[in-house]
C-alpha cells in the first residue's frame, strides 16, 4: 500500500523545479534562488510533513478512510467548527497558486521551443509586457479541456489523467539529477568555493534515482496507475520519435531580435 501510494503522493511534489525556470527573470538568481529553495523545503516540511504528523497524533492511522477528510476531521476535533470552510479555502486557493505557476512555466517552456525552432513559431511572440501570448493562450485552451472533462468523463478520470503525468513529470527530475552530477565531475575544482552546495551530494543523487524507480514499479503493479504509466511511456516515445522524424533537433535558433527589427522597418 505504501508502495503504491507513493505514485500518487509523489504528483504533489513535482513542479518545484519551475524554480530554475525563474532564474532568467530574477535580479540576483544567486541570492533569490537560494532563499527560494529554501523557503521550499521549509513549506514542505511544516504543511506537508507536519500537518500528517498532527493528524496520525490525533487519528489512528488504519481509521483515517473512515472518517472522510483528516484534515477536517482533526480541526472539528480540537473545536474548530469552521473546519471544512477553512479547508475548502486552503484547497482552493492552493490550486489557483499551483495553476498558475503551471500556466507561467508552460507558456515560457512553449516560448523557449518556439525560439529554438523546436515549435511552432508563433509560440516565440511575446505580448507588449513580455508575456508569451500564444504560449499562454495554448495553456488556456488546455486547461478548458480539462474542466470540459471533469464535467463529462467517467469518475476515475482524475486518478488516470493525474497519474498519468507522474512519469512525464519525472523526467525533468531525472535530467537535474543525472547533469548536476556530471556538471560536478566537470566543474569539481569550482565546486569547492560553491556557495550553496547540495548536502551529501552525489550520494543523494543516487538515492533519489532509486526513488524515482521505485515509485514506477509502485505505479505498473497497481492496476489503477498501470494505465497511466503505459500512457506516459506512449507520451514520451512519441515525443522522442517526432524530434528525429520531423527534423526538429536540426533546427536551428531563430533570431528573434534580427526579424523584429527588420519588421519595424518595414512599417
């Protein structure tokens, strides 16, 4: 159970690699980066870590399917009565931060693909702001798919549609995990002065990988998440069929600067 919980569990926590995505917008990604990263892991720990450990302190751990949501159980016990308005608020609100970074870090990713040449070019324009327009109005549509289908699909749909982006999600984990390992062989005399090392390093990359496996092998024996495993691997040999079959990883970066220039020449 807990094995194939995990593939579940672990959904909650991708995304927080959008960090490094921010790093080209920061003023000082070396101070702002760090105490992002930071601030992170402490919101993981207190709202994540912490608030199971209030709950199985207060709720036997084999009774809490019985007693509907925990974290409104644990509330109304201490006298809360309020407990499931303040929770739907806190759910909702979570979800309006979790969309937007979504909508930020997929529209800036289409934006990237679309200046290499790896998208469609329309996705490389950007709006008076600097807000990739196309990007972002992609993301849009998707998501009104998605509230589309949660009106008209069978039950189950979360869990596949959810599970389903386990796999796809792993995969920038994957990348970071295995290039900041070569990056430190290849930099190792840098690393020394590094200002923000990772603790244990390259042992808790290892460790992570392994992780990462498990949680795979949790999702193919647990017939619920087996399909969405089996979608993410079509998802992904799609992906990397159509990079070498349309030629995209030959493409060459646009100069995005030299054709808006000559535009406003034009007019």
């Amino acid at each position: 159970g807990f094995l194939f919980a995990l593939s579940l569990v672990v959904g909650a926590y991708q995304g927080v690699e959008l960090i490094g995505i921010t790093a080209g917008e920061a003023k000082d990604p070396q101070k702002t980066i760090r105490n992002a990263i930071q601030s992170t892991i402490w919101r993981i720990l207190v709202f994540y870590i912490g608030a199971i450990f209030v709950i199985v302190t207060v709720y036997p751990w084999d009774q809490l399917h019985a007693i509907g949501s925990p974290f409104v159980a644990t509330f109304a016990k201490i006298g809360i009565t309020a407990a499931a308005g303040i929770i739907n608020f806190v759910v909702i609100t979570a979800a309006l931060s979790g969309c937007n970074s979504g909508i930020y870090s997929a529209g800036r990713m289409l934006y990237t693909l679309g200046v290499n040449g790896q998208a469609p070019k329309a996705f490389a324009k950007v709006s008076s702001n600097g807000v990739p327009l196309f990007g972002t109005i992609g993301v849009l549509i998707g998501l009104g798919v998605g509230v589309i289908l949660s009106y008209i699909a069978p039950e189950k749909l979360f869990v596949y549609v959810y599970a389903s982006s386990v796999l796809p999600g792993m995969v920038p984990w994957f990348v970071i995990l295995i290039s900041q390992t070569k990056f430190r062989k290849v930099h190792a005399a840098k690393m020394a002065d590094h200002p923000f090392k990772m603790p244990f390093a390259p042992v808790t990359n290892y460790v992570t990988i392994a992780y990462l496996v498990a949680v795979l092998v949790g999702m193919w024996f647990n017939e619920d998440t087996r399909v969405s495993l089996i979608a993410g691997i079509v998802f992904l040999a799609l992906v990397t069929i159509s990079f070498y079959a349309f030629g995209i990883n030959k493409r060459v970066p646009v100069n995005l600067q030299a054709e808006d220039m000559t535009d406003k020449k034009a007019v």
